[in-house]
C-alpha cells in the first residue's frame, strides 16, 4: 500500500521533470551580472558645453514674484496620503488575490512608504491634520533613505552567482514559470539609491514644503539638515532638499550636514558602529528564529518550483532570495519577473519574515536588549533641541564634537531633517517607548499573529518617516504639546510616563521632555552595548533593554 503510493508519487514529479527535458538549455550568461554606468564610457560629452550657457548667463527669466508659504497641514481638511508607487508595476501574485491585497504593501523594508490606515496604531480618529485650535510651532522629520538596491552580499547576488555557476559548468533547464531564468541577469548593483528611490525622496521634500512650509518663516540664519555620509544616504538628502528648497537653488538655501558613518566614529544616525554588542552577535539574534519561520511558509514553494529548474539544487534559501529578488527589481528596475511565482499567502509569509517583521523585532526592535542604547543618541538629541539647550549628555554613538557646536548643531530651528536607515528609526522607536507595537508580544515564529501590531513596511520602509509636531493648544507661540506621526498614522504616547490616553495623541510638551529625561538615564548604554551577556531564549524582551533581573552573572 505505503509502496504504491511513493511509486505514485515518484510517477507524478517525473511527469513535470519529462515536460522540463525538452526545454532548451539555459544560457551560458544566466545569473550573470549587468551593470551600466552613466555616461556611457567613450561617450563625447561636455565638448559642447559653451553652446549650453547656464539660466544666470542667459537671462530672462521672466516674472518671478514669489507667493506665499504654503501650510497644509494647518489649512487643508484632510491630509493628501501617498498612495503612489509610479512608475513601479504591482505585480499580481500566483493564484491572483483578494481585493485589496498589494503584493508591494508586503516586502517589509523593502516596500516603498505608503499612508498607513488612520487607525494603524490604535487612534482610528487622529489625522495628521493640526488639531482644531492648535497651531504648529516645530516639525521634527527623521526620515528613511529612499529605495536602494541590495545590500552587499544579500540573498538575490547570491542566488545568481549559483544559477551562473551551474549555467557554465553542468548547466540547467528552465521551464514552465521559470523559464525566464534562462535568460535572466542579475541587473541590480548594491547599496546605492535607485531612480525610484531618488523620486520618493524628492516627494518627500515636495510634501514636507507643502504641508509645512510655513515654519521656515521662524528660521533666522540657513536651517542645518543631517545625513550620513553613505552614498545614498547623500543622494536622499539632495533629493529631499531638491524637492524642499528647489533644483535651482538648494544647494544655497540650507546647510547638509554629513556625519561619518564608518567603524570608529560615533553617529546618532548610524549608532551600531558605536555598539560592539549591537555589532557583534546580539544584532543578529533573529536569524535563528527566521530561517524557523522561512523553512515553514516557503516549503510548499520550493517543493512546487523546483521542478522546473532541473540541473539546479534549489533550497528553500534560494527561493527566499527569489522573493528579495522581486522586490529589488521591482524599486530598481520597475518590474520583476519573480513576483508572481509566489502566492498572496507566500507574501504574507515573506512580510513577516527574514529581513522583516521577526527579524526588525529581534535584531533591531522591542525584542534586542540594545535597541533601546541605540536610539539614545537620538533621543537625547530630540530633547536638547526641544528644551533648546546644547546637548550634554555623551553616549559612544554622539560625536560631541558636532553637537556642542551650535552652527553644526542648532537648537532653535523650527524644522529639523534627519535622514537614516531602517534598522535606526526602529531603534529610535523602541527609545521612544511607542509601545502600540508591543499590543500582540514578542513574534512568534510558527505562525502570524492574528492582527499583529509590528508590521515593518508601516514602520521602516524605503521613504519611511517619523514627524514630531510641536504645537500650542489653544493656538498662540508658547508651545504646550507635541505628538508623533509614522507613515501618516498619529502614535498613542500612552506608553510615556504621565502621557494621557488622547485621541490626537497629544501629550503636554513639558510631561513628554521629563518622562525622555528620565527614559534617558533609565537606559544604560554601557552596560546594553559593551557588557558580555547572553540573550534569554525564548527572548520575551519588549523594552529594547536587558532584563535587570537576569543581569547576576554577567559582567
Ligand atoms: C566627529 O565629526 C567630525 C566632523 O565630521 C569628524 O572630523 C570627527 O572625526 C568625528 N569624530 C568621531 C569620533 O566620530
Ligand atoms: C542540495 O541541497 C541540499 C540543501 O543544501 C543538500 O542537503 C543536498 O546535499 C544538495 N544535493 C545535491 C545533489 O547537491
Ligand atoms: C536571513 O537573513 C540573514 C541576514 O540578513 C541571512 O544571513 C540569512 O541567510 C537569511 N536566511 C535565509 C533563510 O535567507
Ligand atoms: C566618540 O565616542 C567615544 C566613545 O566610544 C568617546 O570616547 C569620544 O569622545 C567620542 N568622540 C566624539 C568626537 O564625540
Ligand atoms: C509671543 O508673542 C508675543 C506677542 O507677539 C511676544 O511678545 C512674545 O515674545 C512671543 N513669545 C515667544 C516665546 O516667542
Ligand atoms: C518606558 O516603558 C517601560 C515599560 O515598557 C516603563 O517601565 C518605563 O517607565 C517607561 N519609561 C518612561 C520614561 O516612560
Ligand atoms: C563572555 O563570556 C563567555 C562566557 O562566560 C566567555 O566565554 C567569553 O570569553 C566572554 N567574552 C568576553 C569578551 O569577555
């Protein structure tokens, strides 16, 4: 009987591995790497450069009068939600979907921002409109760069160094959904930002001047903007304040800031190098509970695709790097060929997984003992600008030298940009105690929660952003109250000491600068980032912080 039915079985998988056979062998140059530069090499370009005057040698510009600030998010009904991924294709997953299932709401880090629903963190009736009988005195923008292309050594250059390695040595077949992979090259460079990535930026700059342009009729000498000094960490700060100020002229309009962001120097933006303990084996905690998850949610797949590559040893590894792979070449390239091998539960799978929701909560979140030291720097930072004092306190990831230095550091602007990675604004979030991302616990790892409050696409995404608003209730110059807004969604404060429940998600200025001082000595940044200690497993950790309970034994 059990012999019968293997033998059935066996039957069934030879038939698809026979339909393979009589495809033609893969090319010698699948899985090769592509790569262009601009201008293309030999090109004659600048020869010409003397017919081409530039605007201030030609002239006539025409009337320029210049019109008021714009305030929308003091004066507009309702806030313009970003909806938009143009020019990026949807893709349309396996088996097609349920009627308002997005397969790009679903790549974790690596989906561009969108607008997440109102009520995304528990306040259903908070807009990110001034609340009636506020006005606005201050914005703090932290912001993502925008989309990139992967990472070094990521899982997509990986997956086409094998399908090129057995395309020039015992060679393949691909058929069926995989046939594109005969003729597929790995296109996509590493870490720096792409076109689209370029575009979200500048659409950030374009709606931060729109909704809150007002506020720079308070500045009185050129506002000081921060990135890193990564390459696409400049590029998304040009393109931010291309939008902001205008290609013409920001280069004159504001300061960029740029803070190294390298091994040894200290980064509020950039704090692992300044953790040992976040840059060694503690910030990679998840990568056990993920390959857990992976192995579960991607099985089916891999049994399913695999026989349409015979020659190749596909691994469930391998068919993870197939969904990055989507999502890379999608933000880079506009379309992706990978996207719609897989099922709308499979991209539910992917969201929740490596490079996403469990990885962020372990490594990067709530669940890793050195979140919270990570984003103290920051922090610290938010409350020297809203008390206007010049920062004092001295964590490893601040460089004091920057920040006792008024012209590099500033206290009294009314609008603050600051640009940084995902893995950062995650941290910084933890600091923060925004604690409506604990509401369903530390992840599972066999299955999704039901309604689960830590979806990384709403909270770290390519473009993501995180606005303080300062604001006076009833409207005057005395600032009262602030509050925090992820993605367009208004954050509860309620896990910050003395902040009220608010359907707003107001809490007075004067409790949130005191429950930060206290959040900033309840932290210890020595002990998280520099003690030896192991992390508890299972880790039930929320807080971003070691347990002091478990700290007997460790030194
Ligand atoms: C602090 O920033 C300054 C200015 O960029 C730089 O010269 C210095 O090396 C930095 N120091 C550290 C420790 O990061
Ligand atoms: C295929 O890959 C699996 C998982 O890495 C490995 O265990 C197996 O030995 C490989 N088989 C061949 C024929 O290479
Ligand atoms: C999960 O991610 C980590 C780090 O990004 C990587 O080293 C690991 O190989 C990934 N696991 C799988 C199954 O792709
Ligand atoms: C950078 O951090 C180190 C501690 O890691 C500290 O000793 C040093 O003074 C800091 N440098 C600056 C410029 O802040
Ligand atoms: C607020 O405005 C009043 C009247 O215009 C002015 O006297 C006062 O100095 C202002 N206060 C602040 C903090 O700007
Ligand atoms: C932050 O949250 C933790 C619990 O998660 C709480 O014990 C602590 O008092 C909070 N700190 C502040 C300053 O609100
Ligand atoms: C950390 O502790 C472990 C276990 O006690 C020990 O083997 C290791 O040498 C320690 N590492 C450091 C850097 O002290």
């Amino acid at each position: 009987m059990l012999t019968k039915l293997c033998l059935s079985l066996v039957s069934a998988t030879s038939l698809i591995h026979a339909a393979a056979v009589g495809d033609p062998a893969a090319s010698s140059f699948a899985g090769a790497t592509a790569s262009a530069v601009y201008p293309p090499p030999g090109a004659s370009y600048g020869a010409e450069a003397s017919y081409f005057p530039p605007a201030s040698v030609v002239g006539y510009p025409g009337p320029t009068p210049t019109g008021d600030e714009a305030a929308a998010i003091e004066t507009a009904p309702a806030t313009s939600l970003m909806e938009s991924v143009y020019p990026l294709t949807d893709p349309v997953p396996a088996g097609g979907e349920t009627p308002d299932f997005e397969v790009i709401k679903y790549w974790g880090n690596l989906s561009p921002w969108y607008s997440v629903p109102a009520g995304a963190h528990g306040l259903p009736y908070a807009s990110p409109q001034i609340p009636s009988g506020c006005s606005i005195n201050q914005a703090h923008l932290l912001h993502r760069h925008g989309a990139r292309y992967p990472t070094s050594g990521s899982g997509p250059a990986n997956f086409a160094a094998k399908l090129h390695s057995v395309a020039t040595t015992s060679g393949f077949k691909a058929s069926g959904p995989l046939a594109f992979l005969a003729t597929w090259e790995y296109r996509l460079g590493a870490e720096i930002l792409t076109p689209f990535g370029r575009e979200q930026m500048y659409d950030l700059g374009v709606g931060f001047r729109v909704k809150y342009g007002e506020l720079l009729k308070g500045f009185t000498q050129l506002p000081v903007f921060r990135t890193t000094s990564e390459d696409r960490m400049i590029n998304s700060a040009l393109n931010f304040a291309a939008g902001f100020f205008g290609a013409q002229t920001f280069q004159e309009d504001y300061y960029q800031s740029i803070i190294i962001e390298e091994g040894g120097y200290n980064n509020t933006l950039a704090p692992s190098n300044a953790c040992p303990t976040n840059n060694g084996p503690v910030g990679g905690i998840a990568s056990t509970y993920e390959n857990d998850w992976i192995a579960i949610y991607l099985t089916p797949a891999l049994t399913r695709l695999s026989p349409y590559l015979p020659g190749v040893n596909l691994t469930v590894s391998d068919v993870y790097s197939m969904q990055q792979a989507c999502a890379y070449e999608t933000v880079a390239l506009g379309f992706s060929e990978f996207c719609g091998l897989f099922t709308q539960a499979e991209w539910e799978g992917f969201e929740y997984s490596n490079g996403s929701d469990v990885s962020f909560w372990y490594n990067n979140g709530p669940g890793n003992p050195t979140s919270a030291a990570m984003g103290l720097g920051w922090v610290s930072e938010l409350v020297a600008r809203l008390t206007q004092t010049q920062p004092t306190e001295a964590f490893a990831e601040t460089n004091a030298t920057l920040n006792s230095n008024p012209a590099t550091f500033p206290v009294n602007q009314p609008i603050y940009v600051d640009a940084t990675h995902d893995t950062v604004i995650s941290a910084i979030l933890t600091t923060m105690n925004m604690t409506s991302f604990l509401r369903t616990g530390p992840l599972p790892t066999d299955h999704i929660p039901y309604d689960n409050s830590y979806i990384v696409s709403q909270i770290s995404p390519f473009g993501s952003n995180l606005v303080g608003q300062v604001l006076s209730c009833p409207a005057s110059n005395v600032s009262t109250h602030i509050r925090w807004i992820l993605n367009d969604a208004v954050l509860p404060l309620t896990g910050i000491q003395g902040c009220p429940e608010d359907p707003n998600g107001l809490c007075a200025l004067s409790t949130f600068i005191s429950a930060y001082k206290q959040r900033i000595a309840e932290v210890d940044y020595n002990f998280d980032c520099y003690a030896n200690y192991t992390v508890p497993v299972p880790d039930t950790i929320v807080t971003g912080q070691f347990p002091a309970a478990l700290r007997n034994g460790t030194v």
